[in-house]
C-alpha cells in the first residue's frame, strides 16, 4: 500500500479571503510578525501498490482534487 499526501494551495497572485480574515484576526490577536497566511487543502490517499503510478496521482490531483486555473499543488509518497 502506498500513502500519498496532496497539499493544495492558492497560486501566487489569487485572491484568498479566507487567508486574508485569519491574517487580519491573528494580527488583532496581537501577532504582528504574520505577514500572509495561505489557507489550502490537505489530502490523503491509500492506494494499493499494484493499482500505483505517479501519472494517475497527477491526473487525479489536476482533474479533482486542486483546481489548476487557481490552485497549485504538490505531493509526497510514502509505504504504509
């Protein structure tokens, strides 16, 4: 079995509102230090080893799980 994690995030540029109120609520909480906060999706998959390939999880990433127009995203895979 493979484990694989898919961290989605917004492109450089997008707008994030989510990010931009929890930005403004930390700095009203008095942390100044925090410059931009980025809210994205963390995902986890379990995938058998003989249904595996780097392509499908590519496919699988750009077709459902992150929107690419927006959306950038990376993963890491690992043996369960």
């Amino acid at each position: 079995m493979k484990r694989v994690l898919v961290y989605v995030t917004p492109k450089k540029g997008i707008l994030d509102p989510a990010g931009q109120a929890t930005q403004r609520a930390l700095q009203s909480l008095g942390y100044h230090e925090v410059e931009e906060v980025k809210i994205g999706k963390y995902i986890q998959l379990t995938i058998q080893d003989n249904n595996f390939s780097e392509s499908s999880i590519k496919e699988m990433c750009s077709r459902l799980l992150a929107n690419p127009v927006i959306e950038d995203y990376h993963y890491e895979v690992s043996d369960v």
